[in-house]
C-alpha cells in the first residue's frame, strides 16, 4: 500500500511539473517581447545601356519611419544589387541616412547594367 502512495505521489509531482512549465510557456507566448519592431523595405532601381553615363536613385523613405540598423551593429541595414560592370555605391555626399538616401552607380561597360539599392525602416510606434 505505501508503495503505491509514493508512486501515486511521484506521478502528481511529475504532472503539477508539467503543467506548471505549460503554463509558464502559454504566459510567454501571451506577452509580446519588448525587443518587437515593426519594419519595412523600400527601394528603387534602374537599368543603364552600353556607355550610358552613371546614374542615381532616391530610396523613397516613410514618414513616422528611421533607417534600421543592421542586427547587432550601428550601420545602416541595407542592401545594394546590381547585374553588368558597374560600380555601385550609396552616394555620401548625397545620403544623410535620415531625411535622404542616394543610390548611384558609375558608367556601363556591358550590354547592359542595373542596379537595385535597398534600405530596412524601422516604424516601431513611440
């Protein structure tokens, strides 16, 4: 009789265990982390022909929005593609990554070229 009253009360502390780490998982699950951002890309891009000089783009920005950091640094998260010999860049002199942000990329050597500049933004309310 004492043997099955231990084992009775082994297998209520095994289940008051399970259910307490359910529990604590659906509180989890139940409040939002605080480290939650709302974002969203936005780009522009272009095509150049054979020779054509270099050209540029404006990344349309959001209002209410910043420009996201990359994950674990302080540099801008973004993205730069391109097809063809060009050279791409975002331009410095031209980008103060608040207010404006200048894609530009030099002269066409191939039949064709394009470029493609893309920039995270971070419109976490407050």
């Amino acid at each position: 009789m004492r043997r099955r009253t231990m084992l009775s009360g082994c297998v209520a502390a095994s289940l008051c265990a399970c259910l307490g780490t359910l529990l604590l998982l659906v509180n989890a699950r139940a409040q939002a982390p605080e480290d939650v951002h709302v974002t969203t890309e936005r780009s522009c891009s272009f095509m150049m022909q054979k020779g054509e000089p270099g050209q540029q783009c404006e990344v349309p920005l959001v209002q209410g929005c910043v420009i996201a950091n990359f994950p674990g640094t302080k540099k801008p998260w973004t993205t730069i593609s391109k097809g063809g010999k060009t050279t791409c860049q975002f331009d410095p002199k031209k980008t103060d990554w608040k207010t404006r942000v200048v894609g530009t990329c030099t002269k066409c050597t191939t039949e064709q070229c394009s470029a493609s500049f893309a920039v995270k933004l971070d419109c976490t309310p407050g």
